[in-house]
C-alpha cells in the first residue's frame, strides 16, 4: 500500500480562484459523504495510473512527487462536512463529478485548471483521488 505526496497547483476548489500552491498526501478516496470520509492507501496499480495522470498534468503538479510505502491502510473519518474554520479546505477531492460552491467546507471537491485560469483539465481516472493539505503559500506573479 501507498501514499503520494505532490505540489498542486493551478486548482480551484470553489467559484472564486485563489493562486495558490498546497503541498498535499494523497489517498483513494472509497467513500465521502456529509458525515464521513473513508480514504484508503493506494494499491501498485492504482498508485501507477495516478503517477501518469501526474506526468501528463505537470503544471497541476509541479516538481518532483515522493512515494511512501506504508502499512498503514487509509483513514475513516467522521467530517460532518461543515463549513472550514480556515481560509482552505482540509481535504481536497479530485473526481469526474465535480460541483464547486461559494462556501468552503472542510472536504471539497477541486478542478484542475490551465495556467490562466480560464480552462478547466479533465480528470481522467475511473477512482477518485483525496488529498490532504499540509502546506501552501499564495503564487506571487
């Protein structure tokens, strides 16, 4: 079993876009509702598709990505998915079903974005992917 840790970049995780860069811990995200995540560790397979998505997305994910083998098999946690006390999410949710809202809530779903800001970038996978933020700093242009 894996994790992934990435930059991410060039995202926007509700309708108004913040320039931002988050260090994050990927997971497979099994379940999310708005009472509970459940993410688990990814499996070889899983962990080498979204290596590719990462290669084919390196303006999302800017420099180099460490993998980490653990034994540990994920998280189930009870969100009750409120608003955030911060000014970010706790948890980021790349899917095919993506809804972006004004509100920010602890867990919330994300799109991957061009440079400028203007085009959205399909994410491709068949499993959705949840990342928890451990740093970010604002993009200065």
């Amino acid at each position: 079993m894996y994790t992934i840790n990435t930059q991410l970049a060039y995202f926007k995780y509700n309708l108004d876009s913040k320039k931002l860069i988050v260090n994050i811990k990927w997971f497979k995200l099994d379940k999310f509702s708005n009472l509970n995540l459940q993410a688990l560790s990814f499996n070889k397979s899983d962990l080498e598709l979204f290596k590719r998505f990462i290669d084919e997305n390196q303006h999302n994910f800017p420099s180099s990505y460490f993998v980490e083998e653990t034994r540990k098999e994920g998280f189930d946690l009870l969100v009750i998915n409120d608003l955030s006390q911060s000014l970010l999410p706790w948890y980021l949710i790349l899917s095919k079903n993506t809804s972006l809202n004004n509100q920010i809530y602890k867990a919330m779903n994300i799109v991957l974005m061009d440079k400028n800001y203007k085009f959205n970038i399909d994410y491709t996978l068949d499993f959705d992917v949840i990342g928890k933020i451990e740093v970010y700093k604002l993009i200065k242009e």
